[in-house]
C-alpha cells in the first residue's frame, strides 16, 4: 500500500513531535519529516517528496505564507493545509490567495485533523467551521461586479455548491444530501469542469459573485 506522505513545518518541538505520531499512528499516512521553520523550504520538499503539508503560519524568519508563496512556485500539485492559533481574517484570506488548499486551527481535535488531510487529498479544502465563515465573508465584501448567469450547473450540483459556500466538508455534504462521500467528489469534480475552476476557494468566489446559488 502506497502511504500518503505527510510534512510538518512548526517552531514548537512539542507540537512537531505530537503530529508526527498522529499521523504515524495511521496504517496510510508517513510523516516524513519535521521542521522547526520554513527556511530552505522547497529544498526540504524536494527531499521528503511529500503528498500533504501542515504548515504553521506563525514562524520566525519566514512565516508560513512566505513559505506557501514560494512552495506553489516550484510545487503546485503538493496539499498545503495551513494551521494556526488565532482566527485572524487578514492571515486567513492571505494564506489561502498565496496557494494554500485548507486552513485548521491548532485546537482542532485529532480526529478531525486527519480528516482533513484525507479531504485535501480528495481535492477539498479542510477549514475549521470558524474559519470557513471568515472565508465566505471575505468573498462577500469583495467591491467586484455581480453577475447573475444562467447556471451550467444541475440541481444536485447546485445544492452540493451551496453546501459548500456555507463551509461544510465533504463528509457534512454527504450526510445532508444523504450520498456517499465519494459521489460528493464526483459532484465536486463536475462543478469544477464546468465553472473552469481549480479549487473550493475559486468555486465558493464564483458562485457568490455570479450569484449561481
């Protein structure tokens, strides 16, 4: 079985230590590597080779924003998922606009952070709730022209969107719409072909500013 590959960048040792166990402790995960801060980042990506980041956003020398700006450059198909202390919206909405695929608090529990690299992996964005709403919040203040478009969308695939704009997962969307998780993607991967989107991000922007939900 092919382990998904797991990176963490984090200046707390004690928090780099707990994380490498979580996610070793899982038969389909690898940490394979630690790092203390974001300096030489894309060379330590070059050599760990991994699948998922988790990367800490308040480091010394360069935070993780600079560090997420500077991996997509060399690596844009690797999951960034970023985690934090604070539900700062400035910090948010400049970590997902530089690249990053998902934003957790530090609180999250355990479980739910596993979860949230196995959704990056299908091509989600992992968010705490919290932050989901800061998220739509920042879409909805931006000054940029409305448009209301006939949707190329079908009705299953509208509910799916709007589920999403209000920031629930993919496995929150499947026990609402009462489909398996892996429908849910395939619903997701659809909405991205036809709004000639890369991301739940682009998605979420696109259905708010040409009102399609």
């Amino acid at each position: 079985m092919t382990k998904t590959r797991v990176i963490v960048f984090d200046d707390n040792k004690d928090r780099r230590e707990s994380l490498e166990l979580l996610i070793n402790t899982r038969e389909e995960m690898q940490c394979v590597g630690t790092f203390e801060n974001a300096l030489n980042a894309v060379e330590k990506i070059m050599i760990s080779e991994p699948d998922v980041i988790l990367m800490d956003i308040d480091m010394p020398e360069i935070n993780g924003i600079e560090a997420v700006r500077a991996i997509r450059r060399g690596f844009p198909k690797v999951h960034i998922i970023m985690q934090t202390v604070f539900e700062d919206e400035e910090k948010i909405t400049s970590a997902i606009s530089a690249g990053a695929d998902g934003y957790i608090l530090k609180k999250t529990s355990p479980s739910k952070l596993i979860d949230g690299i196995e959704e990056v992996l299908e091509g989600g964005a992992p968010m705490t709730p919290s932050v989901a709403k800061l998220v739509l919040k920042f879409f909805q203040s931006q000054h940029m022209p409305q448009t209301s478009e006939a949707s190329p969308l079908s009705e299953r695939e509208k509910e799916v969107l709007s589920l999403l704009v209000k920031g629930n997962s993919y496995k929150m969307i499947a026990d609402y719409c009462k489909i398996s998780p892996f429908t849910v993607n395939a619903h997701i991967r659809k909405i991205y072909e036809k709004l000639q989107v890369h991301s739940v991000a682009e998605a979420v922007s696109k259905a708010i500013m040409q009102k399609l939900v």
